[in-house]
C-alpha cells in the first residue's frame, strides 16, 4: 500500500514514530530526496515539512488501525 502524505510539524514526527513503532510491521516513508524507516526517529528527522511524501506498508497488512491513529497528525492526499 502506497498513501501520499503531508507531515505538517516536528512535534508531529515525534508522535507518528511513537505510534509506527507499536506496529509489527514495517512502515517506509518516501521523499523526493530520501527513503526512511518510520520506526527511525533520526531517519523522520530528515524528511522535508508540508511536502508529499509516501508512506509505503507492505500489500499483505492491514494499515486501517495504523492510519486511522495517525490521522490527526499525518495529511492523507488519496
């Protein structure tokens, strides 16, 4: 599964790895310039504010839970 999104703020980087880290999955997000970990809290810090970016989860998981937690501080574009 690929969403585009929008992270408006470093105190929001803090609270999406802090809910992305109590996932057993892996969680990737994608810059133009940068691929990063979302467990990474130093890989969340290299990512550009308030420009789209993905977030990448593996096809055979259910992201449901994950994205309805991260909606108050990630902006889903699709």
């Amino acid at each position: 599964m690929r969403k585009t999104i929008t992270i408006n703020s470093v105190s929001d980087i803090q609270k999406i790895n802090s809910i992305i880290t109590q996932y057993p999955f892996e969680v990737w997000i994608h810059s133009d310039n940068s691929i990063v970990d979302a467990k990474s809290i130093l890989g969340m810090f290299v990512l550009g504010l308030n420009e789209p970016m993905y977030m990448v989860i593996d096809d055979d998981v259910n992201p449901d839970s994950l994205i309805k937690e991260l909606s108050p501080y990630v902006n889903f574009l699709d």
